[in-house]
C-alpha cells in the first residue's frame, strides 16, 4: 500500500512542477473526449489509452532523471546537459508517436 501512496504521489509531484506534464495531461483529456464523442472501438481505445501512458510515462522518466541530475550536480554541466536532452528527445519521440497514433485512430472516423 505505501508504493502506491509513493507512486500517486510522484505523479502529483509531476503533474503539480511540470508544465510539459500539464500539457500532456491537457491532451489526454482532449484525446478521451474525442474517443467518446467519435466512438472508437474497444481495439482503439487499447491503442489510445496505451499511447497516452506511454507519453506520461516518458514524460514522469524524464522528470526523475532531471531531479536526480540537479540533486547530483546543481550546477551546469555538458554531461548533465546531455542527459537531460536525451530524456527530453524520449519524451518528444514517443509524443509524436502518440500524435501518428491518434491521426490513424481518429482520422477514419472524421473523414
């Protein structure tokens, strides 16, 4: 019971410091609003609901690297740098993945 009262916490601590976060949960939002109101199959709503944990959990890895990286070394570093961009390049890769994913699930239904 105490890992998930951690886990629900991190993602307060996520959704509460992380502008991107807020921004991915936004379009989650939009995404399950236009699955109800389009009505996606069962099989759509596996891929969409994959992709969105998908794109909050890259986004929730790359938060984590970025704490331990300013706990470990607060001040700049070209290393530091380096993994903070590849968490990021991560969280961009599987964002747009997920936007590939929504224009195969949702275009049949709008055109």
């Amino acid at each position: 019971m105490r890992s998930f009262i951690h886990a629900f916490r991190g993602v307060a601590t996520l959704i509460r410091t992380q502008r991107n976060a807020q921004v991915h949960a936004v379009a989650a939002g939009l995404v399950v609003a236009a699955g109800f109101a389009l009505e996606v199959s069962s099989s759509e709503w596996c891929v969409l609901v994959l992709a969105i944990g998908c794109v909050v959990s890259a986004e929730a890895m790359n938060t984590g690297i970025e704490f331990v990286c300013d706990a470990l070394h607060p001040e700049q570093h070209p290393m530091i740098g380096q993994a903070k961009d590849v968490g990021a390049a991560g969280v961009l890769i599987m964002a747009l993945a997920a936007a590939v994913v929504g224009l195969l699930v949702f275009l049949p239904h709008i055109s």
